[in-house]
C-alpha cells in the first residue's frame, strides 16, 4: 500500500489533475465503463444480493449516472475561483477564493449500496482533482470484481482498487489527504482513532435509528404505501430508510391495516414471497435480525425464508424493545403509538441525532417544528428517502450519523478545500501600519475596527 500512495503522490505532484479538462475526461471514461459493464453489474448484484434489474437501475447505476451528467456540465463553473472585493485596509488589492485538491483521498464503501456508495463519491473526488485509493466491500464480491473491472481503465497511481488482504490490512493505518468512510459508527469512531496522529480531515457517512412520524392529520393510504416501500427496499438494508414507524394514537388501526396491504401487494405473489426480494447480506445479519423479532408482537411476515427475511410488521412495539435498541438495518417495521408530536420530537433531539426524520401530516406548525428544530442529518415531509435524489440538496449526517455531506455541488466541495489568496499592486500601499505610530494613524486605526 505505501508503494501505492508513493506513486500516487509522485502522479499528484505532476499537476495533471489540476486541469479541469482532465477531469472532465476521467469522468466521461467513468461514464462509458459503466455502461460497458452493464450486463456484468445486473449479474453481480444478482449474485450477491439478489437485486433485480429495476432496483440495480433505480438504487446503484441510475444515482451514479445522474451524478456523473451533472458534474460534467457544472464542473468548469464549481471550479472557477471566486473574486471577492478587499477592504479599505487593503485598498486595490483583489480576493480570490481556490478550490484545491486534497491530494490522495481514499474511499471506504460498505455492501448495501456497494456500486453506488463506491462510485457516486468517486466522482467527486476526480471532480475535485484527486487522486484515490478505493476500498470496496469484500461482503459483495461478484460486484467489488466487477468495480475493479470498470475502474481498471486507470492508471494505478490515479485511481486504486485495493481488494488484497494486505492492501486492506495496511489501508486504514495509511497516511491519507482525505478519508470518505460510508459505514457503520463504531467503525468510524475506530478509524477516526486510528487517524487521530495523522490529524486526517474526514467525510463519514453512518446511519442511525431515522425515525418516521404519520400525524394525525396524514393522509394514511399514502403514507402507508410510500413508507412500504420506503423501508422494505433493499430489504429495509438502507441507511436512510425509516428505522421505526411513531403513528399517532387515533389512525394508528387504519395505519398498520393498510401497512398490510400494501406489503402483501408489493412483496407478495399467491401468499408467496416474491422471488426478487432483496436477501439479507450474510447468515450474521440475518440472526441478528431474527433476534429483534418479538414473534408476540408481529401482525405480518417474520418467517425467514431462504436467506430472505420476510417484510415484518410489529406493532404496540416500546422504546424498551430490542429492536429499539440498534439500528435496525433489515425488514422488520416496528410501530410505535404516539399523541404528543412535540414531546416524542424533543426525545429524538436529545437522544443520538438520525441520519434521516420523516413526518406525514399537514398541520403547518408541525411541518415548521421539524424544519427547523429537528435535529437530523436530512428528511422529507410527506416522503421517505427520496431526498437522496435530488442533486441540488445536499446528502449526510451529523454527530452520531456522520460529519460532512456531498451529492452535486457539495460533493465538488467535500473533495476540495478552499483556500484564500489576496493580491494586491507591488507599490499601492497604506502607510498607517508601518511605524512610527501617531495619533492621527490611532484615530484612522479606532475608526476602521470601530473601536
């Protein structure tokens, strides 16, 4: 690995990556790998997670394209300096506000999202005029074979896949410009310790237990079928999908009837489950799941079939339940009855912050609490998840749920820091800094800082 980020360094240090029409290039080779692996990627995540075209299409290339159409057409505008006007002081001079590269970033990507999470940073970071190591999930095999195949269009010292035990052994206690970690909290509470000598600026995208509020004022049949959907995709394995469900108390029956509903009509064939639903990562996650399920409290599925976890619904479910204690990470939807918005919310904003807040209802007030005094990393009123899609809004957490954001502008951004020039003539100059000091240069001193 150090060999690696030596050549990296040297590759970095010759300032093609400087030039925006470079960059542009590298993602537009991106661009057509993807699609010349297309076929390969649908075989993969059917391998691995048993995703059918449609998610493959909606959840992993789609995002990835669309970042990818957007940078190109914008880059050479995000990467243009900023003029900024100087002041009195320092009278003819100009501002200037840079975009910089890091330099070697590297990209820690998990499984669930395992082409999408590893790419859709990517871009940013040859946006930003970087170059990068990326670390795939080895829990998705057949698709980290086929990113190793796409990104092979590079030249190692500009772009790096590290799939060998050694690399990744080496990886994490290597001397990084920029860490983009998308995992679990304890993983990057022990990667940011293991970087803490290095001082290391990182973007860490976690998850946490999102919460998902249906007032009573909500419109329950779609509020119903959106958070369905919302949170059995990808077999409920999505960091922003709606953790547990708080329903208010006088809707909550019609609520969980036409949860049912839309869960049978989704997911199910003849009382079958279907074949292309999403199966649980590996045999560890699915027992961990298994044991969150109070089989006293579930109203829908909860068999495990295969090594699919059927979409299950939990009702009259408590904070002191198990599968309140962790995130959840799976199909299981847990309902909670509620009758104080105000109250259940100052409980999530003093408990550890979410990565996503949802709320269904129309009550203006409410909506303006959640805007403005909910403490989470993104949301959507009306909605779940689909805020992820939206290029111009910026995507990630904060405290417990991650630090820094990206997606379109913002994930130029998270790859660049800004740096500040000041230029001004060889020979114009204010002579009231220089010594000797008088009381009419202490009179023009007190005026300027208003002091």
């Amino acid at each position: 690995m150090q060999e690696v980020l030596e050549k990296q360094r040297k590759y970095f240090a010759t300032k093609v990556t400087y030039d925006i029409g470079y960059r542009i290039l590298q993602l537009k080779r991106l661009k057509l790998q993807i699609k010349a692996y297309y076929s390969q990627i649908l075989s993969a995540f059917k391998l691995d997670l048993n995703k059918d075209e449609f998610d493959v299409v909606t959840t992993e290339i789609g995002p990835v394209m669309k970042e990818l159409n957007y940078m190109i057409r914008h880059l050479k505008m995000f990467a243009k300096p900023s003029k900024k006007g100087a002041s009195f002081m320092n009278f003819g001079a100009k501002g200037y506000i840079m975009h910089d590269p890091y330099g070697i970033v590297l990209i820690a990507s998990p499984w669930n999202y395992p082409l999408h999470l590893t790419l859709l940073p990517l871009v940013g970071a040859i946006a930003g005029g970087n170059t990068a190591v990326v670390k795939p999930s080895r829990s998705t095999p057949n698709v980290t074979k086929v990113i190793e195949k796409i990104l092979n269009v590079f030249d190692k010292e500009y772009i790096f896949v590290a799939t060998s035990e050694k690399d990744i052994e080496e990886i994490f206690s290597s001397k990084f410009d920029l860490i983009f970690y998308t995992g679990s909290y304890k993983r990057a509470q022990e990667l940011a310790s293991s970087q803490a000598q290095n001082l290391t600026p990182m973007i860490l995208e976690l998850g946490g237990k999102s919460p998902c509020f249906v007032d009573k004022d909500a419109d329950v049949d779609v509020a119903a079928k959106k958070i369905v959907w919302a949170k059995f995709l990808n077999a409920g394995q999505t960091c922003v999908a709606p953790d547990y469900v708080l329903v208010h108390s006088e809707i909550k029956d019609a609520f969980i009837e036409a949860v049912k509903k839309y869960t049978a009509k989704f997911y199910y064939s003849n009382d079958e489950l279907k074949d292309n639903f999403v199966k649980i990562i590996n045999k560890k996650a699915l027992d961990r799941l298994q044991e969150m399920v109070d089989i006293n409290k579930v109203v829908f599925g909860g068999k495990v079939v295969g090594e699919k976890l059927e979409p299950t619904i939990m009702t009259n479910v408590t904070r002191d339940d198990k599968c309140m204690q962790e995130e959840i990470f799976g199909p299981i939807m847990p309902i909670l009855e509620f009758q104080d918005f105000e109250q259940e919310l100052d409980k999530i904003n003093a408990s550890q912050h979410p990565l996503a807040l949802y709320y269904f209802g129309k009550d203006k007030e409410k909506i303006y609490m959640v805007k403005n005094y909910g403490r989470f990393g993104g949301g959507c009123i009306n909605d779940c998840v689909v805020h992820l899609l939206e290029t111009k809004l910026p995507f990630g957490g904060f405290g417990e749920s991650g630090m820094g954001s990206y997606h379109g502008k913002a994930s130029f951004l998270a790859f660049t820091r800004e740096k500040s020039v000041l230029h001004k003539p060889v020979k114009m100059e204010l002579k009231t800094k220089f010594p000797p000091q008088t009381k009419g240069k202490m009179r023009m001193a007190k005026w300027y800082f208003k002091v």
